[in-house]
C-alpha cells in the first residue's frame, strides 16, 4: 500500500484507476469512458486521496438497463476473465466481482467513447507517452504478479520500440509466448528475469473478444498464480 500512495503522491490530478490496489492481478484498457475529465471523477487521484484506506468495492448487480451487461461491454469481458483466473470465486448470476481482486487502469488519461475518438484527441500521442513515462514506469506496478495489457496498439514492443520490455522489466516468451485463439484474439505473454512476474500484451477486451481466448489467457494466469 505504500508504492500505491507515493504513486498517488507522484501523478497528481491524474486518472489512476479502480478495483483492489493490493490485487496480484491488474488490468490496463485503452481509455476510461466519461463526460468529465478524468482528473476529477471517481478514479482520480483526489477520489484515491479521500477513500484510503478502504478499496473501491462495488458488487454491481444487475440492470437490464445499464450497458455493462450488454456482452460486448468491457465489463463483462473483465469479469469472465476474472471468473476464469478465480474459478472458485466466480460471480453469482447478475453480479459482478472483479474489483475485489483485480486494480484496473487505463493506458491513456484522455476520455473518450471510441478509439478513434481517443486518437483524435488534441495531443493524444503526447499525453500517452507522458502517462506511460510518469505513471507505468513507477515501481508500484512491478508489485503485481499479472498484469493484462488490454490495449492493443496503445503500446508497442516490436523491431526497436520495446516499450512493455523497459517500461515492465520483461521479455516476450520466446518459446511459448504467443497464444494465436483465432482472427484478432491473440494474446503474447512476457516474464521477468526470475519468472514471477508475468504480462500479457492482447487486443481491448471488448465488443467481438471470443470466450476462448478469455478462457485461455484465465488458464495462463491462474497456472502462474499456482507456482
């Protein structure tokens, strides 16, 4: 809990995410959806500031009415993830539990409801690359023991821009590394020098992502958490 706090000291009025900062698991997306800037919404570092040291905890139950529920909805992805990583601790029917044991962010601070909405943000590429230097590259996020880059493009590590590599400390599994589930669901699995820390670099868990590759990217990190 301490590295959370200096990462909260350190990225003032900054989008820091949600869920257990205490997880083993974390989950990075593209961008967080919202009217408001992210600086000063639930998330925020103010929002952080005034909730420690209890974490957020929402066991959201269902409403026909709320797009979370609509199967596309990220959400719904990150929750059976979650049910596949934690079988035993899966979500009742109509509920969802994933916060409790996984932290979720967002690569870019610039909200926005579309990708191309996000990349056509004044200044998006300048603000993306001032987040992943000021707020990934801290050492809070070395703690986790898995964490899912669910951003695509968002960041890169082929031919010389190696960005997961320096910015996490991890190669990209050479001999089994890359998990091909089908068209556009891959996922390509990273570890540290001594194999406890693992990163998995796959396209935005939403709209078209298959169940398979949900079920196999949980087997891979629930088998890792095992060792």
């Amino acid at each position: 809990m301490n590295l959370f706090r200096n990462l909260l000291q350190s990225n003032p009025d900054q989008y820091i995410g949600y869920g257990n900062p205490t997880a083993d698991v974390c989950f990075v997306g593209k961008e967080a959806t919202g009217m408001m800037p992210l600086q000063c919404g639930l998330g925020s570092t103010n929002y952080w500031l005034t909730s420690l040291p209890i974490f957020f905890d929402r066991n959201k139950e269902d409403n026909p009415g709320d797009p979370i529920w609509k199967e596309g909805h990220t959400w719904n992805k990150y929750q059976k993830l979650h049910d596949a990583i934690f079988p035993e601790l899966a979500a009742k029917p109509g509920t969802m539990n994933f916060e409790q044991r996984v932290f979720i962010t967002e690569m870019s601070a610039t909200p926005a409801m579309t990708t191309a909405e996000g990349k056509s943000a004044a200044g998006f590429e300048e603000q993306l690359a001032m987040r992943k230097r000021s707020f990934f590259s801290h050492p809070y996020f070395k703690e986790f023991k898995v964490i899912v880059l669910a951003c695509s493009d968002y960041i890169v590590n082929f031919g010389d821009r190696r960005e997961i590599d320096s910015l996490f400390d991890v190669t990209f599994d050479t001999d089994d590394g890359a998990h091909e589930i089908g068209p556009q669901n891959s996922f390509w699995v990273h570890h540290n020098a001594t194999g406890d820390r693992m990163v998995i670099h796959t396209r935005q868990l939403s709209g078209a992502v298959s169940d398979k590759l949900l079920e196999e990217m949980g087997r891979v990190i629930r088998e890792h958490l095992q060792k």
